[in-house]
C-alpha cells in the first residue's frame, strides 16, 4: 500500500517549514536512512531521511515551497510491485503549493499555537488566526495563509468569498479584496497576554506615513518573524533589571598572550570571549542558585554550566549552546566555538545545539561597542552583554593608571534572580577575568 511521507518536525517548537530542496525525483528508488530532501526550518537547514525504503511514486510539494505544516504529505511512496496508478484519490495533492491551496490533511480543525517551549529558544513566529465561523455557526473553511493575510489586513473573512474547494477561502482571495470590518477574533488575541499587548499601528497605515518617500518592503523570512515575536515576548513578560561591572584585562591579555604562543602549534588561538565564555560557566558553578530557568510555575536549576554564545549572521542570530561548559578547557571551547560559529552562518545547526542553557552571553566589543544591555533569551535566567576593553585611567594605590577596562552588563529576571545573588555572580564572572590563572586548575 502506498505511504505518504510527511513534512516532519525538527525541533519540538516547529509548526511549518520550507521544502527548500527534494533530493530525489519520482521513480528514485530509496533506502531507510537515504537523504532524500532539505528542509528549512527558522533557525537551520536540515537533511530529511527517508524512514522506509521503495520508489518516490509522487512528489506532492515541489521544492521551494513554504510554510508547508508539519505532517503534509509532501511525496507518496511505493513499494515493491506498486505503481503511480495504486496511488489512488485519497493520496493525491498539488504538486505545487503556495499555502492558497490544500493538502487533505489541511481540513482538520488546526490546534492552538503552542506556548514557547521552556528548553527551545524559538518558538512559531506568527500562528494562523483561528478558523472563523459565519453569522449562522457554520465554521468558514479558509487556509491558514488565507487567514494569516486576513488578520494583517484588517478583513473580516464571513465577508469574503472563497474560490477554492467546496467555497474554501484561499490566498487570492484575501489578497484581491479591500480592508473593511475588523478581523475575525483569534484565539491568541483571547489570551490575558495578549489582550494586555499594546495593539500597534497597522501595517497599511504606516506604509500611508511613508507613501511619497522611495522605499523598499523586506519580507520578513522565518527567523526575523521568530526573533521578534520572541523578543516582544521577552520585554513584555520577563521584569528585567540591569547590573553593570568593569573588568580589568590587562592581565588576561598577557596571560592569553602567553597561552596562545604555547597553543600555535596545535593551531588554537584563544580570543577574549573564550576566557569570557569560562569565567561565565566557573560563575555558575560557584553561585549555584544563579544556573536556573524560568519555567512558568516554577524555577528549574541546572547542575552542568551550559553556556549560550549569540552569533550574529545575516538576517539574525542564533545562540549555540556549549554544554559542560565549566569542565572544558579554554583550547577545547575555543575549538568548539569556533565550529559552531561557522556552522550557525551556514545555518547547518542541529536543534539540541542551539536550544537550552540557563545563560547567555551576548558580545560586541569586536565591533567597538563600549557597553549595552542585551535583552533574555527566554527561559533562561540571565544575559551578559560584553562591551570592548578600552584604555581608561583608573586611580590604583592613589595614583592614575591606564588599564584595559572592559564594561559589562548583567541583564536579570527578577523571577528567578533577585538583586544580591546577581551582583554576587558577577562578581565572581569579573575575579575569573581579573585572575585568569585560576581558570585553569
């Protein structure tokens, strides 16, 4: 009997994704575990595997598409001794989707978005408003892009007119008609939160302020959609507060300097942000209490020092974590940071690399920035924003120096840390830095 293979979920948060590549073509034959297509979620490029073996009978969605929800059949697989006609009616699909269109398992009634996932750092950036119903209590079968357009354009869709199957409203239609009623109410705007969200201006409306300047629209990809819904999130629900230190590196930069000449054969140079990435994940160790995530109706505390680094690459970010942070050594978390790194800008990372910690570092001094205030990664308990050493005078036995002084700041939820235990925690980030030394034994 034919079986469909579905669009899968490579991370416990993702909802859709991006058929970005099929890998094999109908009438391929393949194998459990063969690589047979590339997906994009938010965050990475993934390679799909194929689960059981036969021939590609039907490709459903053609590569490229997006937003294709997770369990869409997007192929048909036959095994040995069936052929295309065994597909039958019931398996067959579009091999062209926009999201206008439907696969068959679209009709079921679609679950309300889930809330972050306590261990992921992204969640769905934008969930489909939830299906209408007209004057009359029927529901209004509409697709969940159709709905989604629907909502940024002010539509009220029992006054649209669906021209897909069985009068289902689709994208063109939502797209070829004028704003007017108020959207209909969605389930995420039933929710406390999101009632108590401050309603913006519409998009329309701000286009209108700037419709005789020369502009450019971006389309907002996956992960800028996530980075914002959740960083909205974050400034909205977590009470953030700030505590700001300087360290003295003058006797980091000699001691790494020393260190990188013993390291050069093995080809490891130690930078500034691995001995950061060190005192962070000791500091944890030695303040216990500070190690801990907020998870809605209770605080969990980590033993390991699992440690997030946010990397910068086009279009956004990502933070892979470094687990056991605290039990490596600086050449072996250079090492791998530095892989990670290359691999976040090439999107080629899996979710477990970037999704946990309690913690994150977020540093800009490469880039000449003295300090700032980085905003939490929910869940975790806190974030160190890293600004750049700077030569500064400083007064040491009454007398004016210069030293390398780098400024930080401590960004804390007050839910899981209060004042005292993050100053204490922060101090022992800075006696790492001053004393470096003490790093290694």
């Amino acid at each position: 009997m034919p079986t469909e293979i579905l669009m899968p979920a490579l991370s416990p948060t993702m909802e859709e994704g991006t058929l970005a590549k099929w890998l094999v073509k109908e009438g391929d034959e393949v194998k459990s575990g063969d690589i047979i297509a590339e997906i994009e979620t938010d965050k990475a490029t993934m390679e799909f595997e194929a689960v059981d073996e036969g021939k590609i009978g039907k490709i459903l969605i053609e590569e490229g598409t997006a937003g294709v929800k997770v369990n869409t059949a997007i192929a048909v697989l036959l095994e040995d001794g069936e052929s295309a006609d065994d597909i039958g009616k019931t398996s067959a699909a579009p091999a062209k989707s926009d999201s206008s269109t439907e696969t068959p398992k679209a009709e079921a009634p679609e679950a309300a978005a889930p809330k972050a996932d306590a261990s992921a750092p992204a969640a769905s950036a934008s969930p489909a408003p939830a299906a209408p119903k007209s004057d009359s209590g029927d529901r209004l079968f509409a697709s969940p892009l159709a709905r989604r357009i629907a909502a940024e354009k002010g539509l009220d869709l029992t006054a649209v007119k669906g021209s897909g199957p069985r009068g289902r409203i689709v994208k063109a239609d939502v797209e070829n008609a004028k704003p007017g009623a108020a959207p209909a109410k969605s389930e995420a705007a039933a929710t406390p939160a999101a009632a108590a969200a401050p309603a913006g201006p519409s998009a329309d409306a701000i286009a209108k302020i700037y419709a005789d300047r020369e502009t450019e629209e971006v389309a907002l990809d996956g992960m800028r959609r996530t980075i914002a819904q959740r960083l909205g999130e974050a400034k909205q629900t977590i009470p953030h507060f700030y505590l700001r230190r300087s360290a003295k590196l003058d006797a980091l930069m000699k001691f790494r300097g020393d260190l990188n000449k013993q390291l050069e054969a093995r080809g490891v140079k130690l930078s500034v942000n691995d001995f950061i990435i060190k005192a962070c994940a000791l500091a944890l160790q030695e303040v216990p209490d500070a190690n801990a995530v907020w998870a809605g109706d209770r605080i969990i505390k980590l033993k390991p020092s699992d440690v997030a680094v946010a990397v910068a690459i086009e279009g956004g970010l990502f933070t892979p974590v470094l687990k056991d942070a605290h039990q490596k050594t600086l050449s072996a978390l250079s090492t791998e940071m530095k892989d990670l790194a290359t691999r976040a800008k090439n999107k080629k990372l899996a979710p477990h690399e970037y999704q946990g910690g309690s913690f994150a570092i977020s540093n800009l001094g490469m880039f000449g920035i003295e300090n700032f205030d980085a905003v939490i990664n929910p869940p975790h308990g806190a974030i160190l924003a890293v600004g750049a050493g700077i030569q500064t005078p400083v007064v040491e036995d009454g007398e004016i120096v210069v030293r390398n002084v780098m400024s930080m700041t401590l960004s804390v939820d007050h839910r899981v840390i209060d004042g005292a235990l993050g100053a204490q925690f922060l101090a022992k980030i800075v006696n790492h830095l001053e004393n470096p030394m003490g790093m290694l034994a």
